[in-house]
C-alpha cells in the first residue's frame, strides 16, 4: 500500500509558514477552565508535540473545544458532569 501525501492547506497565515508536515490538533473537553489555564495550555501542546515529532512550531495547529457538562454523557445516556456548567455560568 503506498501513501501519496497532498497539501490541502493555505502554505503560510498571520505570519506562521507551513510545510507538508503541518498537523492539526482537535481537543475536546467540558468548559470551566480559566483563559489563562487554556493559553498555557496550547503553549504547552506547541513546545512539546514540536520537541517529540521534530516538526517546526508553525506546523501545529490546535483547536480546543469546550462543551457545556450538560451536552456530555460518558455513558447511559446520562449528563454526569452537567453541574459543572451550572456553576461556570453562576460564576
């Protein structure tokens, strides 16, 4: 089985250029977490995917996805952690 790589992204944005090895990260988690606990947390993402797979900084992009706890079941059809939005909205 061969691998035929394609570039379908634009080559540079906002000053940040891109190679083939660009790699686009989607995390998903349940909201409540600080603005500031959420920057250092893509700094983080940045230095250590960059450091472990040799690719430069500009290659990663991440996308982090807050859910409210009520649109989250972790099974049984149950919202377990629906009372952690009602108290970030309260907040």
């Amino acid at each position: 089985m061969s691998c035929r790589r394609t570039t379908s992204h634009t080559p540079s944005f906002l000053g940040l250029t891109y190679s083939d090895d660009f790699v686009l990260l989607e995390l998903t988690f349940i909201a409540g977490r600080p603005k500031e606990t959420r920057l250092a947390l893509l700094k983080e993402l940045n230095d250590r995917v960059a450091a472990a797979t040799s690719i430069s900084p500009d290659d990663l992009n991440v996308l982090l996805y807050e859910l409210p706890g009520e649109n989250v079941s972790f099974g049984r059809g149950l919202a377990q952690r629906a009372h952690i939005s009602a108290e970030t909205q309260s907040a």
